[in-house]
C-alpha cells in the first residue's frame, strides 16, 4: 500500500510543471486545485485505481484550471425565431449604439451634475426631454426592471389602499413575478373584480369605495383568453379613473413606439397610442420591445412621479449610468427614425423576402448530405408581447429522415449545434434554424459548425 501512494507526485513538483504549461496562472487556485485532485487520486488509488503519468497528472489539473477560469457567460446564435428571448438575455443591445456610450461609461459624466448652475441634478432628466418628445409625457423615472416600477407604484400610491384589478389579468410571469404577491408585498390591498373571462366596466364602478386608490390594468402578457371574453379597454378605465379621482395605472409588459406600428398595431396600441389618452402612470420594460437595456419605465402625470421620487424604496431600486446612457441613446434613435441601429425593431421589421432570400443562401452554403430545406415559418416577439401573433418568416429545416443516413437524427443535430453556441428549434421531427434572429455573420457561422460536423472533427461529441 505504502508503495502504492508513494507513487503519488509530489505537489512541488506538479506546480513547477503546471507553471511551465499554464500561462501566469493564479497560483491560490492553482495550489487548490492541485490539493483537490491529489486527493481524489489518493483515493482513487486505494481503490484499487489506476496508477497515472506525471504527464497525466498535469494534463488533468491543467484541464481543472482551465474550466474554473472560463467565462460562464458565452454569445449565443439565437435561430429560434423568438425575438425577445428571455433564457438568452432578451432583446439584444445595439453594437452602434454601445460605441455611441462607451465614451460616457469610460469617462466623468454629468449623470447627477447641472453644467449651467454647477450643482448638483438628478439622474433621469437626461430621459425627460425624450418623453417629452416622443410621447409628450409630463415627466419619466426609470427604475431597475418593470417589477421594480410595479412595487414602487403599489407601495407610494396604495399601501393600506385598494388597487381595483380584474380576475382575467391577476396574472404570473416567467421568474415567479405574480400581480397578487407584489401587491400583498407592497403593502396594497387586491380588490379583484369581475370574472376570469369577463369584466365589465361597472364591476369596476361598484368596486370604487373610499379606500380605493388606484384602477390597475396588467398586460396579459403570456396567455390569452378566447371565446366569450371582455374586458375593460385601457381608455374606459382612464376615464373613470378622472371621474373619480383615483390614480389610473397600466402595467404595458412590453410596450412599443409607433414605428413598429406596422407590424403589431393590428394587436395592441403603441405607447403613443396609450401616452394620448393621458394617463395617470404607465409602465413597461426597457429590454423587450423596446429593445434597450434593463429598466422598467415609468411615465405620467408629474405631480405622480415627483411622489415616486420621494419613496425611499427608489434609492434601492434606481439604475446607473449604464442604464440611462443606453436608455437614452436608444431613445434617441427612435426619435430620429434609426431604427436600424436598434437589432429587435430591425428583426421584428426584416421583410419576409429577404428571409427568403437569407435562408436559401444559408441552405445551399450547408453541406448538401444535411439536406438543408428552405421553409416558411412562424416566427414571434417574445417576450411576453403578443403571444398569438406570429411573424411571416422564413428558415432552413432538417427532417429526420434525411439525417438518418448520415447517423444523426433531429435531436442529435440540435445537442451538437447548441453545444456550439447555435440555439435552434425543434418542431415536428425537424430542426429549424428561422432566419429572423440572425445577426450579421452568424450565418457564415452557421455553415462552419455544419462543415465542422462533417469532417468528423467535432463527431465524436454528439
Ligand atoms: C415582463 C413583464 C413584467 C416584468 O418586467 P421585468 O422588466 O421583467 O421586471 C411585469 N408585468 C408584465 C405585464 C410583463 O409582461
């Protein structure tokens, strides 16, 4: 036994060949790692386990080290033909607009500094003249993400209050943010009307009583209801709302400018649409449709949101200048018609021709042996945005018995292109790779995996 561990090496020795091979590692992990894996060898050996090279020994704490110093987070190809993808980061932050603000990120800035008087401002006035502009909204607040705005609007307007809400819209979104539990947490009360699949606006006419505060609307973003459905229109509660004196709130979800108009208008109206029927407050997202960064945007009636500001929770919930410099570009770009620089309104703007077109080039770069087919698909938004409505779109499909004769089957290829970064979907024994979601180059990118693939390089992965 003793001669078996003596064939252990020893640590210094390990460390002085892990020093020649690893490029100016750090030598903490190193020497933890090194500890680690002579323990287990230890132990492996007393189980009757295999006696290893120096050489081996290296190679493996060598391969320790080098996955403990990766980066966790990769850039993916998302050819899933959900534009606003919440497992791969939502909508995706401009490269034009990014280089507009690196300047600012890297530098002093007069994010809190009034240049004219020399003293002291505040952060979200740079985001002031842009709802002025574009929405002729009174004043703005941008908070760290919509739920945050959710809560800091319950809990200044209506803690120990009733918020007047219907049972169609109570809803729950992905990553457990439900309307009833932000409520209680924020201190409001629920008081929930009508039915699941209908409300009238007297229900929320008799509901009104003297705690009431606030009449409340949610985007129903993920699920629809059909069949023998109503509810209130957004317009209808803010005029009841005016008529008595109570604060009327729009939880919008998504929200998008006018410019998109063409593709979703025939769905729900655009910010424009809802700042013109002058509400009380609204709020939305700036990572979905908007296509900026994280923040949940809070736009209304001023008197309102100076009451906001004066809530200690915002000191916890404000955003940086990362936010509001990507905010305020990206803004910006929607008001001088740049959509362009914005990737989720180019995506959901792509005419459907020149998918076409993309997708039958990708299909013929493939490897014919994959038999790539160009096939109209449905493409979405995402995003809790519209979740019946679907874009025209176009991609290149690989059915499963085609792949068959190569070894593959459909759910094979997908396990391969997605440990190379290569989001796809799957669909009726097919992978589809939708062209909507391509960003420039990823297509060229594309075609590599697949050749990658057939040379066998990468085969024995699967
Ligand atoms: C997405 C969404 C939220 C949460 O927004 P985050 O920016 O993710 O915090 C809240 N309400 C509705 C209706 C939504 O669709």
């Amino acid at each position: 036994m003793q001669t078996l561990l003596r064939q252990i090496p020893k640590t210094d020795k390990l460390l002085c060949a892990l020093n020649t091979v690893l490029n100016a590692p750090n030598q903490t992990l190193l020497k933890k790692l090194t500890a680690e894996f002579l323990e287990s060898y230890r132990q492996s050996l007393l189980q009757g386990g295999e006696i290893l090279s120096l050489e081996s020994c290296v190679n493996c704490i060598a391969k320790n080290y080098q996955n403990a110093t990766q980066k966790s987070l990769k850039s993916l190809i998302n050819a899933t033909g959900i534009i606003v993808h919440t497992n791969l980061g939502r909508s995706v932050f401009s490269q034009e607009i990014l280089q507009e603000i690196a300047p600012l990120l890297t530098r002093y800035n007069n994010l809190e500094y009034d240049l004219q008087k020399g003293a002291r401002s505040e952060r979200y006035i740079h985001l002031q003249g842009l709802f002025k502009a574009l929405l002729n909204a009174e004043d703005v607040l941008v908070v760290n993400n919509n739920a945050a705005a959710v809560f800091l609007i319950f809990n200044t307007f209506a803690k120990d209050k009733e918020v007047i809400i219907s049972r169609g819209e109570l809803i729950e979104i992905g990553g457990s943010f439900r309307i009833p539990r932000v409520m209680e947490d924020s201190g409001a009360i629920l008081r929930e009307i009508g039915t699941t699949n209908k409300t009238h606006l007297k229900d929320y006419e008799n509901a009104i009583c003297e705690n009431s505060a606030m009449l409340f609307k949610a985007h129903k973003s993920n699920y629809a209801i059909n069949g023998f459905t109503e509810e209130v229109e957004f317009e209808e509660l803010t005029n009841l709302a005016k008529a008595k004196n109570l604060i009327d709130y729009y939880d919008l979800g998504s929200g998008y400018f006018s410019l998109l108009e063409s593709q979703l208008g025939d769905f729900e109206p655009s910010l424009e649409k809802i700042a013109a029927l002058n509400p009380s407050l609204v709020s939305f997202s700036g990572d979905k449709l908007l296509g900026g960064a994280q923040a949940g945007i809070i736009f209304g009636k001023k008197a309102l949101i100076d009451k906001l500001k004066q809530n200690q929770l915002l000191r916890m919930l404000r955003v940086d200048k990362f936010t509001i410099a990507a905010l305020e570009a990206t803004l910006n770009a929607y008001l001088q018609g740049k959509i362009h620089k914005i990737p989720t309104a180019f995506m959901l703007l792509k005419d459907t021709k020149i998918l076409q077109q993309e997708a039958e080039f990708l299909a013929k770069e493939i490897p014919s042996c994959f038999s790539p087919k160009v096939i109209p698909t449905k493409s979405y938004s995402g995003g809790g945005a519209m979740p019946n409505h679907y874009l025209e779109s176009f991609g290149v499909a690989f059915y499963a018995k085609d792949l068959n004769t190569l070894n593959l089957n459909e759910s094979k290829l997908e396990k391969y292109l997605r440990k190379n970064g290569i989001i796809a979907r799957l669909e009726n024994s097919a992978l589809i790779l939708d062209m909507r979601t391509l960003l420039e180059g990823e297509s060229k990118r594309i075609v590599e995996s697949f050749n990658a693939l057939l040379k066998g390089t990468q085969c024995t992965q699967i």
